[in-house]
C-alpha cells in the first residue's frame, strides 16, 4: 500500500509540474530567449497637442521610458522618433548606469543610478545608438532614433 501510495504521489507532482510549465500561450517555439524591440508611443507634453519646438529649434516634447530592473534595461531595445526624451528609472535594487557606447549624437552617462534614482537623455540625431551599464558589463541596451 505504501508503494502505492508514493507512485501516486510521484504521478501528482509530475502533474503539477507539468501544468506550472505550460500554457501561458506562448508559441514562440524552442524555449530560446528572444530580443524584442519595442517600438514605443511617445507622449506629447505640449498643451495644443502639437510637437513642441525646443528652445534650439529641435522639436521636443515627446517622452519614452524604460525601467531598469534586475540587471537589464525593460525593453532593452528602443525605437523613438527624434526629439524624444528618455528616462530610464532604476526599479530594482542595484545601482546602475546608463553610458553610452557608440552611435550618432553626443555622449552621455548618468553616474551612479541608485533603486529610484531617474536619468533623463533627450535624442536629436537619427541612428542607433548603444548603451551599457558601467557596473553590469552584460546589460546593454540600444536606442534607435527615427527621422
């Protein structure tokens, strides 16, 4: 009976398993982690609804954001139309940096990023530009800059 009873049990977990592992209607196939890159809706800030032109006469008003969590940038890549200005906020609990790597347009580092410290970076120039994390020498992440 006691044998019984275990191989019951052993059916009952492997059943339990096999449920928390499925589903989720993820078909992406091959359980391969995928880069996605987020394409984001920009919010515009200016009162009338109009783009606003800054005071350089580069158009502005447009904002994105990613989060900083764990050791990755959410989402890790970006597309933005120029004139949008990002801020990266550190959700997790590790200090972070947003350091720019290469790519058009002026360099850029925010210093040490603490848990709820933000950093604000405006982007004029079309092109891709890389970033990294100074302290995390694995967490990258890239912005592109549409025209």
């Amino acid at each position: 009976m006691k044998k019984w009873s275990a191989v019951m049990c052993a059916f009952l977990a492997l059943g339990l398993v096999a449920v928390g592992c499925g589903g989720g209607g993820d078909d992406s196939g091959g359980g391969a982690a995928t880069e996605e890159t987020t394409t984001t809706e920009t919010t515009d800030t200016s009162p009338d609804g109009d783009r606003q032109e800054g005071a350089d006469g580069e158009a502005g008003g447009d904002q994105a954001e990613v989060d900083i969590v764990d050791i990755d940038y959410d989402p890790r890549e970006i597309a933005v139309p120029a004139g949008t200005t990002i801020t990266w906020t550190n959700t997790g609990d590790l200090p972070h940096t947003v350091t720019k790597e290469e790519g058009p347009g002026d360099d850029f580092d925010s210093g040490t990023l603490n848990p709820g410290d933000t950093y604000e970076q405006a982007f004029d120039t079309a092109g891709t530009i890389d970033y990294v994390c100074t302290i995390h020498a694995n967490q990258r992440g890239s912005v592109t800059v549409e025209q």
